[in-house]
C-alpha cells in the first residue's frame, strides 16, 4: 500500500514536471505560458517534496527508533526540507526568470 502511494506520488510529480517542460514548445500568450509554468512546476515540486518528508520521515525514524519511547521527527524533516525547497526556487527564480524576459520572441520585451 505505502508503496503504491509513493510509486503514485512519483509518477504524478514526473507528470508535472513534464507538462511544465511542455510548455515551453507551446504557443502561447506570455501570460498564458508563465501560468502554466508556474502551476505545474509547483505541483510538481510538492509531489516532490512529499515523497522526500515521508521517505525522510521513515528514515530518521527507524534510526533513532528507542524502545517505548515515541520519536516524532516529522515537524523537523519538513520544515528543513521546505526551507531547502524554499532556498533552491529562489535561486532558480534568479538566475532563470530574468533570462526567459530577455528572450525576443518571447512577447514580453518588443
């Protein structure tokens, strides 16, 4: 079952990320493509992320394991895991936004 959930997991985010590239061939409005973009790229990256907490979640879990005693470490693997996510989009924000707007035949600089 839990490996059902993350195979599914796996595949959705492959999904996302491959409408995301998508659209790069596509033609459309500025407007319509950076919506696109966004939206699946993002989808993709929380299909990601999740199957990076539980597989993280289980990991630490089972090596930290101590009889009786209960060892919730899910607040810390996520919240370490969005700030990495968080640090790892603003700089492909940087580098990669201002390039697309320079490009001519992008429609957004004529």
């Amino acid at each position: 079952m839990i490996a059902s959930f993350l195979t599914i997991l796996f595949v959705l985010s492959l999904f996302s990320f491959m409408v995301a590239k998508s659209t790069s061939s596509a033609n459309w409005s500025p407007e319509k493509y950076w919506i696109a973009k966004i939206i699946s790229v993002y989808t993709g990256l929380i299909f990601s992320i999740l199957t990076t907490i539980f597989y993280e979640e289980w990991f630490v879990t089972k090596l930290a394991k101590r009889k009786n005693e209960p060892t919730p470490f899910l607040t810390s693997v996520t919240r370490a895991n969005l700030v990495a996510l968080l640090f790892l989009m603003i700089v492909t924000a940087i580098m990669v936004v201002p390039e697309k707007i320079r490009i001519q035949d992008f429609g957004l600089l004529k």
